[in-house]
C-alpha cells in the first residue's frame, strides 16, 4: 500500500487524471474532501454527502463511484479520472459539447457528475437505449431540466462517438 | 456553433421576425460548466481560511435555558463559539428587499440564532469556527444546552385552534380589516379578496362543488447546498462569497442583521447551484462574517443536506378549501376558497400568492378568497417556484375537473368558454391585459397527446388528465452597465445572479436592439459594488425585467454612439439612423463594429446603463396533459406521456425556455407523488436526507414534450413573459385528475404517495 502515517496524517499516492499525486489526509477524510479542499479539483460537488445525489461522481479503477463515499485513504495506489480530466487539450470531450448543444444543464452544479457517469456508461455500454440511460444515471439526481434534455444528450453523444468510432 | 436539435412546435401568435431572439446559441457560461471549471460558493477557499458550522436545535418547541460554550472553547482548534447574544438587537426594524419587504428584522435575526426559544427541530442555536469542518463538528458536541421543551404545533389546523400553544407570545393577528387582534395567537395574518356577490352567485348555481386539500411540505430541493465565505476586515469592510439568488439581498440582510453600513459590504455572487426560490434569503452569511469578526480570519460555512432540509426555507403544507357554483350549461357564476399556509417558526408564508392564483385562469362573476398566515414549529417557509399556486390550482383545478365529470362537459371546452381573457378582472389587481390562456388551452386541444387516444392495457388501470395553471410574474429592480470594446464587442455586466441560462436571455436582448451577433456580447454577472440594484433571481423576472433593462442600455449605447458618430461626420446626432446593427447619415454608415473603432481614436467608450422597475410582467399560463398507469398492487403512479404548453409572450432563448417547462414539470410530479417532510409526533423531521426525500430521478419521467406559446406581453419591447414558474403549477392536478380517470379517486393530500394511493384504493373497494 502507498500510504505512510505521518503525525496522525496518512500518506497517499494514487493517480489521477494520469497524473501522480501525493496528498496527506487525515484517515477519516473522505476522497471527495481531499480532491476539493486539499488538491483544488472543485469540478466533483457535494450534493448530500451520502451516495445519493452522484454530484461528486469519479471514476476509481474503471468504477464509477461517489466520492463522498470513498475514504481517501482508499484511493492508494488506485487510478482516479474526475471531470477535470474529461475534456482534452484537443478540446472537448463528446459529451461536454453534447450537453451543451442539447441545453442539457441549467444550475449546473449536477453537470459534472452526469457527464462522469454518462461517459462511465458510453464506455460500458457505446449504444444504449433511452431506458438503459435512465436507467444508468438514476444515481444523478438534477433539480432543473426534469432528465429530458440530458437523457437526448447522452444518446446523441453515443451517436457520435460511434459515428468517429 | 449553435444548438442543433429536435426544436420544439412553437405557436405564434403574432408577426414579428427577429435576427437573435428566437435562436439557440450555446449559452456563454456553458463551457465552465460542461468542465468542471465554474466556481460555486463552495469552491471558493481563502489563505488562513477557517470552516464553521452550526448547533442546531434536537426539539421543535423549546425555551432555551442556558448554553455553555467552555467546553468546545477549550479544544485545539476552535476559534470561536456565537449565540444569539452577538447578534445585535435589532428592535422593531422591518425588512427591505427581497421577495417579502415589511416583515420584523427580529424574526429574521432569530430564525438565524434562536433567541430564548426554539421554534422547530433544526433550529439554529449556536455556530463554530475552527482549522477544518471536522474538529468543527466535534466541537458542536461540546456544547452545553440545557432545553426545557414545550408541547409542539405542527399542523395548521391545530395551530388555529383557540386552546393552542402559542408559539410567539407577542404575535397578535394583522386582520384583513386592517385592525389588529387583541390576544395573542398562532395566525400572524389573515386576508380577504371579493369580488361580485359571491352569495347571489352560489344561489344561481344548479351545482355546488365544495372540497377540502391538504398539504405536506416540500423543499425546492436545489442541489447544491447553501453556503457562504466572508472576511470581515479590521476597518470594517466585510466581502462575503456565497450563492445566493440575490447578491444585493444578501447584502441588506447583513446590514439589517448586523446592524453594519451597506457600503461596507461587498458581496459577490458565485455561481448558483439551484434556488427555486428557497435561496433568496441569508442563513449562513451573517454567521460567517461574525465568526470572521471575531475571529480575525476569513470563515467558509457550507451546510450538508440534513441541514438544507431541516433549517432553510421549504415551502408550506396546509389546508385549501374550494367550493365552485355552476350552471348546467357550464358556467362558472361563484367561486370561494379558503386557504390556510404553514409559515414555519415565525410569520410570512406565500398564502397572499396562493390567494392571488387560486381562480386565476377563470373569468369568474363573483368570487371571495381568504387567506391565514400560520406560524407552526417547523422550519420558516419560503418561496418555490410561483409560491402558492401549486397548493391553490391543485386544488382548484381537481374541482373543475370534477365538475366538468358531473355535468359531463369535456374539460377543455369547459376551460374555452370560462376561461379568463384581456379585460377581465384579476384578484386585487387591475384587469388582465392580453393574456394567453385561451391560446395555450387550444394548442392543447390539438396537441399529439390529445389527439392520440390513451392507450389502454388489459388489467391495467390507466388514464389521462388535464389542467391549467397561473403565475403572475414580479417585475422587481435590475441594472445592466454596457461596455463597447474598441473592437466593438460588449461586456454586459449584469446584476441578475444566473440560474438557468439568463446571461444568455438577457444579452440575446441587446445584441438584438444594438443590431450585434450575441457572440459579440460577453455577459457578467457583476457583484454588488460594480453594478446597480438588483433584486434576487426570482418571480420569473430575469429575462423580463434584467432582459428589459438590457434593451434600455442597447438604446443608451445606440445614442452615444450616434453622438460620437455626429461629431465625426459633422452631422446632427438625430440625423443618424441606426438598422441591423449599421448606423448611417448623409452618405456615410458604420456597424457597431466600425463605430468602435472610429470612437477608440477619438477616445470615446460608451458605456450604455440602466436601472429599470418594471411593473407590467403580463402573467404566464401553461396547460399540462397528464397520462398515467396507477398500479393497484403497490398505489404507485407512473406517468406514461407528459405535454406541457405554456405562454411565454415571446421566447427569448427557446431551448432554456423548454428547459424551464420540463425542469418544472418533474418539480411538479415529485410533488404531485413523493416528496413529503415526515414527522412524528414530537416535531422531529424524519426524512432529512436524499434518499428519505425523494425527488424524482430520471428513470421516474417519461420525455416531456413542449408546446411553447407566444402571445406577446404587451408590457416589454419584445413581448417577453417570464417563464420559469408556472410550470410547476399544472403538474399535481393533471396528475390527480389522470389518477381519477382510471381509478375513480379523487386525491385530497399532496403528494399521491404510493401509501395514500394505496389506502384510497382499498376504501372504494
């Protein structure tokens, strides 16, 4: 394990966004704590602090999971992709001009998570349905489109990324 | 780039073309939101940050004997421990600002730090500042509160009860006669409306419908939590951070509550996670800046969600009565209704709005509408999204449907030949101008979903609904300060806090009036020291009131450089005239662009500017068709098909307008079936988190497709309604009258829960 106790903090090693980090947490630190507060990467949310909400969705070993719910401890030695690393230098990854092409957000502050989860689903998953979407992002509740124009984002995304597949 | 996708039908009823208005751009702060990138008050960390948080009350209805602090002073890392005692008295102040001007600045103060009592469970009773949020945490423990508890009130019914436990001791009821009462009690207001005789029109009535609606209480749900960061500087300037659907709001609560000069006091609007209403007023700002006070250091509070749910403002249960006179041909001849609000632990609910709304969409000869104001123990009520109306059409709008099933009249026609139009009266307003009822109704009428039978399924119980809905819309103050760049691009500093792609709305406005494409314009929303008033994000009135405000200073900019053009080519600045963008006198012409670059060498900048009240906000309808599957096993209800039309008088950004429709139509269906503050007995809310609370996902919703309307406002240059609100309205009706055309139930409690459903399918058989 890449973690070291130092005055009570633990040493974590991990990778994110392709990225080694090294960050000290204290042990009851969640991961969504540390990637805010300690390491600047505000794009993951705090919607309710317990799993319901998918704000703060990132992707961990390939695993779409809430960040509240990760102890940052945790994430030693693991591969840690948050919304910071969707987009590329190239520019923006399909689903990021999606949503914006199909108004898919309002507030905003429930974007990151979706686009986290949707792309979690694209790569599981390149050809969905419209249930198998709702169905997937049931996990991310959104206050202000009411699903519609997010659900529509998602398939046309899918759409293109087999179009240049 | 523009959006490019299945554009909704859209309805015109009038003839004017426009170049940007109308169109889909991708909206200017989309891209930092699509990345992560765009800053929400909690994102925001100062150097030598400290993080509050607050002690909140275990009881619903308690005097506070004592607190003692010493405890939590005394662990490494707190800073410092507040109570009611550091907030200033504030005597007998009344409030400015905000959605509700004119209430007592001390109920306000105390709903922030209980003074002496507390008044429901969640209540605010002492607040924290330490190094980080969890030795914060550990520190609320330590805190000493000795409570003696009181019997809580929870109901309004119970609250109006002349036996009960009077909450306030010092409350005597504002009369509608404008007289005061003489002993105390738990109704802080009441009100009356008339119209007519309601009397003689009840007596020509060949049918009376007479219904009695409750409510529980519902929160606006946004998910980002309410949070706030302030650094109080040792002369006395205090910058506060936070989000919040008004920057200038925020600002005058803190001078209220603390007693502080406004001009001290900077706050800057971060980005908005959702406020619907329950984000136009202070929680933990003034915590924050005393704590920073005292403290010497900048103070970061956030709330989590069992506080946002326990100890903000949701909007109130309560009771609504309907009773509905008409003839058998279908004629309205009398309406009464009843309305009494939860205001929460200290007075002001929306019941004056609910009142307002509840007979709206009808041209009704004779009407009377009162209205109570109840304090109860349990959080203070605010605004959601066209507060009042949802509770008061619901109700309404079940007992046309019941009365157009009983005279066996198909319930659109019913609402075409009753239904309110320009001229007819309005509750305690002038008469309606031109409105949009009659049209929405129509492209109902012809609408896909209305047209396609309902398809049946054997074994189950299916079946479709209709009803209208009404929001008046509020003008409220906005400023816009304009700049012209030297390469004739404009930076639109505005004061409206952006919620749902009003930057956007409100810029589309003045690229339109100045002739520029909207890619030109680069809209801000500036703070409270670099533009004008503004008040909060609220009443549907960005895009109509800030949008207005953005066509004034489009024009104040066309002037200026009309000036600085005339003294160029040696003209009058009156003979100049200005078409698409181009400004052109006695052979010469230049677009905005060439201007700027004219006047750069000359060294003139115009800077357009307006501040504007706008009173004329024209009122939104909407019709919704609901169909739904109710199953008997379980009373859940599922919505098949959905179609939501409503007037916008002229939609601005349509995509955000179809956004606004469908975001409110699934408020509206948690509403209608799930969402529900739970509590026993003793006051305590038992349900504060998001998975006990539970707001529809998007596997709970069909598609929502949209019908938008344009009969334009005659009260703004481009005929603009706001749109945000009134598709809330229609949804729990639509969907209690679907569930009667398949089970034959009619639903009197908001929501329709599984439980509620499942119990009245068992009573009818």
């Amino acid at each position: 394990m890449a973690t070291e106790i130092l005055s009570g903090k633990v040493h974590v090693q991990t990778t994110i966004n392709g990225e080694q980090v090294d960050f000290l947490a204290e042990p009851r630190e969640s991961l969504l704590e540390v990637l805010r507060d300690h390491l600047g990467l505000t794009g993951a949310k705090e919607g309710c602090n317990n799993g319901n909400c998918g704000a703060c969705n990132v992707v961990m070993d390939g695993a779409l999971v809430n960040s509240c719910c990760v102890l940052s401890v945790e994430a030693a030695g693991a591969s840690i992709e948050t919304i910071e690393g969707v987009a590329s230098p190239e520019g923006l990854h399909p689903l990021q001009q999606s949503f914006l092409e199909n108004a898919a957000l309002q507030c905003g502050v429930c974007t990151p998570g979706f686009i986290v989860a949707a792309k979690a689903l694209l790569e599981e998953n390149p050809n969905p349905t419209e249930y198998e979407v709702r169905w997937w992002l049931a996990g991310n509740l959104c206050r202000c489109t009411g699903y519609d124009k997010i659900v529509r984002a998602v398939l046309d995304a899918a759409e293109r990324m087999r179009a240049e597949a | 780039m523009a959006i490019d996708t299945r554009v909704a039908p859209k309805i015109k009823h009038h003839d004017e073309e426009y170049k940007v208005i109308g169109t889909r751009p991708i909206r200017h702060d989309g891209l930092e939101k699509v990345t992560g990138e765009a800053r929400y008050g909690s994102d925001i960390n100062l150097p030598g940050q400290l993080h509050g948080k607050v002690l909140r009350s275990p009881h619903a209805h308690a005097r506070i004997v004592s607190i003692d602090a010493s405890r939590a002073e005394a662990l490494h890392g707190v800073s410092a421990v507040i109570t009611s005692a550091d907030l200033p008295d504030p005597g007998d102040k009344l409030t400015t600002g905000g959605e509700a001007p004119g209430l007592p600045v001390k109920f306000k103060s105390a709903n922030m730090l209980a003074r002496g009592k507390v008044h429901y469970h969640g209540h605010a009773v002492a607040a924290v500042a330490a190094t980080n949020q969890h030795i914060a945490a550990e520190a609320l423990k330590l805190i000493d509160v000795e409570y003696e508890v009181l019997d809580p009130v929870l109901e309004v019914w119970d609250a109006m009860k002349p036996d009960a436990p009077v909450i306030i001791e010092d409350l005597y009821t504002a009369k509608a006669d404008g007289t005061t009462a003489d002993e105390p009690s738990n109704v802080a207001a009441e009100m009356l409306y008339e119209v007519g005789d309601v009397d003689a029109g009840f007596a020509e009535a060949d049918l009376v419908v007479d219904r009695e609606f409750t409510f529980g209480v519902v929160h606006q749900g946004y998910i980002e939590t309410h949070n706030a960061t302030a650094n109080w500087l040792k002369d006395g300037h205090l910058h506060v951070w936070c989000s919040s659907q008004g920057a200038f709001t925020i600002r005058q609560e803190l001078a209220d509550l603390l007693n502080h000069p406004i001009t001290k006091i900077h706050v800057v609007p971060m980005e908005i996670g959702g406020g619907f209403g329950g984000k136009t007023t202070a929680y933990l700002e003034p915590l924050a800046a005393l704590l920073s006070q005292q403290t010497g250091h900048p103070v970061k509070m956030a709330m989590d969600r069992a506080d946002v749910l326990k100890a903000t403002g949701p909007t109130p249960g309560g009771y609504v009565r309907v009773k509905m006179g008409v003839t058998n041909d279908g004629m309205i001849t009398a309406g009464y209704a009843n309305l009494a609000f939860d205001a929460g632990g200290y007075p002001g609910s929306v019941v004056g709005a609910g009142c307002r709304c509840v007979f709206a969409p009808y041209n009704m000869p004779n009407a009377k509408v009162e209205g109570f104001d109840v304090v109860v123990n349990k959080p203070k009520t605010h605004a959601y999204r066209a507060p009042g109306a949802t509770h008061a059409e619901f109700a309404s709008e079940t007992v046309v449907d019941e009365i157009c099933r009983t005279l066996d009249i198909d319930p659109v026609e019913f609402r075409l030949k009753n239904s309110a139009k320009e001229g007819d009266w309005q509750l305690a307003q002038p008469p309606y101008p031109r409105i949009g009822h009659i049209e929405c109704m129509e492209a109902a009428r012809d609408s896909a979903q209305w047209q396609t039978p309902l398809e049946t399924a054997p074994g189950k119980k299916r079946g479709r609904g209709i009803a209208s809905g009404f929001w008046f819309n509020i003008g409220f103050t906005s400023s816009v300060i304009a700049k012209l760049n030297s390469d004739g691009s404009v930076t639109l500093l505005e004061g409206s806090t952006d919620i749902g792609g009003t930057r956007t709305s409100v810029a589309m406005q003045f690229a339109e009036t100045l002739g520029i494409a909207i890619e030109d314009v680069d809209p801000i929303v500036a703070d409270t020291d670099s533009v004008g008033q503004t008040d909060v994000t609220g009443g549907s009135r960005v895009t109509f009131a800030t949008g207005l405000a953005a066509h004034n200073a489009a024009n104040d900019m066309k002037d200026q450089i009309a000036e600085g053009l005339a003294d160029l080519w040696d003209v009058a600045a009156d003979a100049i005239t200005h078409a698409d963008g181009t400004f052109s006198a006695n052979g010469n012409s230049a677009t905005v662009r060439e201007a700027a670059g004219l006047l750069e060498e000359e060294g003139v900048f115009p800077i357009g500017k307006n501040t504007v009240t706008p009173t004329r906000e024209g009122g939104a309808f909407a019709v919704h068709i609901a169909d739904v599957e109710v199953d008997e096993e379980t009373g859940k209800v599922e919505i098949l098909r959905y179609t939501a039309v409503q007037d916008a008088g002229v939609a601005i950004y349509p995509p955000y307008v179809e956004g606004q429709m469908q975001g409110g139509v699934v408020q509206g269906v948690g509403w209608a079936l799930n969402e529900e503050y739970v509590y026993d007995d003793d006051g305590h809310l038992l349900n504060a988190s998001l998975l006990d609370y539970r707001m529809p996902t998007a596997l709970d919703v069909p598609n929502i497709e949209t019908i938008i309307v344009e009969v334009p406002n005659p009260g703004h240059p481009y005929g603009v309604r706001g749109v945000g609100e009134v598709p809330i309205v229609p949804p729990p009706a639509a969907v209690a009258n679907a569930i009667h055309d398949a089970t034959g139930l009619r639903m009197s409690h908001l929501p329709m829960s599984p439980p509620r459903v499942q119990a009245a399918l068992a009573a009818q058989a």
